[in-house]
C-alpha cells in the first residue's frame, strides 16, 4: 500500500489550450465506464495519459484526478496519487499542450515531501503547514500559511502558545516540542516547509 499524495495544479496558458484539455478531462469523467481498466476508475491519469497519445505503461501514472475547475482560464486540478507528484504525467501534458504553464503544490507526509515549482508564490503563496492535534482538548489545526511569524500568530491565537517565540522553524518546534513532551500521548504535530522545486 503507497503513501498516498495529494497535489493541486493551477494551469495557464492560451485559452485554445486550457480549454482543451478541460474538455479531455470532462470527457473522461462524462463516460459511462472508465477507457481502460483500472482500479481508479473513470480520471484515472493512466485513462489522461492514453487519450493524450502516451503509454500507460511506460509513463507513471498511478493516481487519479480527484476533482477540477476552470475558471477565468485558469484550469484547477487536484491529484492522488502514489509516492510523489505525478511529473511524468505533467510533461506529456506540456508536450501535447506548449503553451500551458503547470505550477503545482505537493504533499506526502509519510515521505516528507512538501513541494511547490511556484518559485514568486503567485499561485501558491503559502509556503508553510501545521498540523495540530491535542486529543485532551478536542483541538485539531491543519493550516496553510504565508510565513512563520503568521503560524506563531495563529497558534496564539488558539490558546497553544503563551509565550514570546522567536519566527523560526527551529524556534517554533522546540517551543512545541516542549507542549507535547508534557503530554505526549496526547499531542502531536507537524510543521513543514513546502521547498521549492524546478523539474
């Protein structure tokens, strides 16, 4: 069984191209049976793949769309998919399609894989998640945030900081750290930097 990973893609490019392949998703998921067999079903990306003229087989596509949207041109696309961002997937869109420009985010945390190629964060500005979960207090935080000052603003805000802590990585997770020693059967968490990738 894979870890699963979940990736959203924002697509721009020409309005011929994103509606294009808007259209070949939508064909997809319209059908009343899936194209090829699969365990996905229907938006499998194995299905995306063999309508776009490449092989299954040889590229990896394990995973399947989970839902989209496109709207003012910009084509949304949220992915399972096993182990990683699908990237083999993502080039045979942007060899069949030139002009589209995929910026994507990614996030597997049993491998710890927190990724985006939004190098300005026009499209991902967020560049930090916490997951927070306190069984004792019913409290469970999972937020996406821009910088560190504004996870140490929140985690005040909910009552898990009382105290002046400096903004950064380090700082934040020796100051948790030290929560959740006191309960540790209790508490757990995770904070973690989406690094920027250029593949």
């Amino acid at each position: 069984m894979p870890n699963w990973c979940y990736t959203q893609y924002k697509i721009k490019g020409s309005e011929s191209e994103v509606v294009a392949l808007h259209k070949t998703i939508q064909t997809l998921e319209q059908r009343e049976e899936s194209l090829l067999p699969n365990g996905f079903g229907k938006l499998w990306l194995g299905n995306l793949v063999h309508v776009l003229g490449g092989d299954w087989e040889k590229i990896y596509c394990r995973g399947q769309i989970l839902d989209y949207n496109l709207d003012n041109g910009l084509l949304v696309i949220n992915t399972e998919t096993a182990w990683s961002e699908m990237s083999e997937v993502r080039h045979l869109i942007q060899s069949k399609y030139p002009s589209l420009q995929i910026f994507f985010q990614t996030e597997e945390p049993g491998m710890c894989i927190f990724q985006t190629n939004d190098r300005t964060g026009e499209y991902f500005p967020e560049r930090w998640l916490l997951d927070w979960n306190d069984e004792q207090n019913s409290l469970y935080l999972w937020e996406y945030f821009k910088d560190l000052p504004a996870v140490i603003e929140y985690l005040k805000n909910n009552g898990v900081l009382t105290k002046y802590v400096y903004p950064s990585k380090g700082s934040i997770t020796a100051a948790l750290d030290d929560i959740q020693e006191e309960r540790p059967n209790d508490i757990s968490y995770m904070l973690e930097e989406f690094i920027e990738v250029t593949d």
